[in-house]
C-alpha cells in the first residue's frame, strides 16, 4: 500500500477506535511522510518517461545507453543486459528521496560528478561492472533527498552534462587530453614537504606521501601499514606533473572531499570499499590529476584539509 494511502487508513482506524484527538496527531504524524510525488512533473523535468512501482511506492525513470556501441568479451551489449541508466524517487520524510545509477564512459564521468555534486547530489560508488568491454563503461551511484522537483532537476543537470560529452565527441575518448610526461620525473620533494608538512618518500624522480588512520576489524587494530592509509604519488616534472592516489574517508568524510578534488579539477576514477566490518566503515577512492606539481598538491591538501583527514592520521608530523 502506498504511503499516504497507509496514513489515510491508519487515520481513520485512530478514528473509530479512540477518538478525534489522536487521529488528528495520527494525520500530523502522516504528514511528515512527505507530499506524494508528482510523477508527471519528474517526467517533464527529466524528459524521460517513468515507470510507478505501487509495490514499494516508487516511480524510477531509466535512459537506455544505447548511443554508442559497446561490445564485452566480443559480444555487442544491448542496454537491456546491463547499460541502464535509473534514478528513482520515493517519498520522504522531507519530501523525496532519489537514488540512481548512472552508465558513464570514462570521459563523462567526472563531468556527470560535478554536475551531481554542484546541484546537491551525493555521489557514492564509482567503479565497472565488466571485463574486456570496449569502450570502458562506469556506473556511478548517486543519492539525495529534499523537494522532488529539486532533485528531478539535478538528475536532468547530470544526465545533460553526460550528453554534452557526447554531443562535442560522439565516441568515448582515451585520453585526458593532457600533455605527454616526461619519461623521468624530476619532482622537488621539498616544496612538496612543505605543503603536506609530512616528508615525502622518493623514488627516481617521483616522490609519495603517505597518511595512515586507525580503524578496528574484527577485533584488530588495523593502521598505515595494513593499507588503512590516504596516499598522494607525484611524476613528471614540477611544471607538467601527474598526481594520483588513494584517499580513506569514513562516510561523512566522503563527500566535501571528493567536491574539493573536483573544484581543483583532478579526476576522480573509482569509489568503493577495500574491507569488511571495519569500525569506522572506510571507503576509498582513487583520483588522477594533470598540472602544476604545486597547484596539484594545494588541490589534494585543500580536499584533506575540509575532509579533517588530518585531524584523524596516525602519521602526520606537525
């Protein structure tokens, strides 16, 4: 039974059963289940026409990617076996809830992530669901909650960012696009030192710092050395640099930190989890960025900085 149709009936059985002053708290009770959702107006907002699931009370609207060609293990993949884009909506507490999974190839991904970010959607996984497909293909999942219409209009935003991806290369690129590294690096550890205010580790050129936290599994204290640990790798030269790495982030953590990877404009390439029964739960991941060495590090440490990853390391010397 859908929700407000519930609250109808439990109104009404407060009702006859107790009186008027406790279907009426029963009534203001229901109210704060959310208005029920305009499934027109999410249609017309998104473009794209839905389907009402009364089960769960749930109205999903879906993109078949079907624009490009992608073939897996030598077989052309309809959309039908896996290359949906969704988001659904339901009712909330205030207002609605989405969640979604959205089909992306590499050079949409972080256009799409921005875009969800910029307009009050949470990002939460980013990782493949194939091998040997061609082009690579990502999903990416994303969840908000609030006023239905406000969120209907952030899945358009995010689904317009892809197509416009598209729009400028009909085919998927495979490249960034920035210029070739040098074939050895030669990286000035020591403003990088200063930035981070830890010594970095250095290798032929490259120089890498890394930021352990404490966490719990299984009864076990596990640190740095277990790979619980947020690490920052820089190649190529001061001036043409690549920079890429690994961030550990508890859930709260998540967000605001993959926002000030994105303001800067390094990539993001996969979120998801390495462990199971961790205390605190811990999820990582993975960013590439091109540019300045100094301007890559501001970037990272700006993202460590409002995510207090430096609050909880286990290693940092002040």
């Amino acid at each position: 039974m859908p929700a407000r149709a519930l609250c109808n009936f439990v109104v009404i059985a407060k009702c006859m059963k107790t009186g008027l002053v406790i279907a009426m708290s029963a009534a203001l009770l229901c109210v704060g289940l959310g208005a029920q959702l305009d499934t027109a107006k999410i249609d017309q907002i998104t473009g794209l026409k839905g389907k009402l699931s009364e089960k769960e009370n749930v109205y999903k609207v879906t993109w078949p990617r079907n624009e490009v060609k992608v073939t897996v293990d030598g077989w052309t993949m309809p959309p039908f076996m896996g290359l949906g884009t969704w988001a659904a909506f339901t009712e909330a507490t205030n207002g609605a809830m989405v969640m979604g999974d959205t089909v992306l190839f590499e050079d949409e991904v972080n256009a799409a992530m921005s875009a969800a970010l910029d307009n009050g959607l949470r990002v939460t996984a980013l990782h493949n669901h194939f091998f040997f497909d061609h082009p690579k293909v990502f999903f990416m999942h994303i969840e908000g909650e609030g006023d239905a219409d406000q969120l209907a209009r952030a899945v358009k935003k995010m689904y317009d960012a892809v197509k416009q991806v598209r729009t400028t290369s009909p085919q998927p690129k495979e490249t960034f696009g920035a210029n070739a590294l040098p074939e050895k690096s030669s990286i000035s550890v020591e403003s990088l030192n200063k930035i981070f205010g830890i010594n970095g580790e250095t290798n032929n050129g490259m120089v890498k710092f890394t930021i352990g936290r404490p966490a719990m599994m299984h009864g076990v204290k596990i640190d740095n050395a277990m790979g619980v640990n947020t690490w920052i790798a820089f190649a190529g030269t001061d001036d043409n640099a690549l920079v890429d790495g690994d961030f550990a982030v508890a859930e709260d953590e998540l967000q605001p930190c993959l926002k000030a990877l994105r303001i800067g404009g390094v990539n993001i390439v996969a979120i998801h989890s390495h462990m199971t029964h961790e205390q605190p739960r811990i999820l990582f991941f993975h960013y590439w960025g091109r540019g300045p060495a100094a301007k890559l590090a501001e970037t990272v440490k700006g993202a460590l900085l409002v995510g207090r990853l430096l609050d909880v390391t286990s290693t940092l010397q002040q």
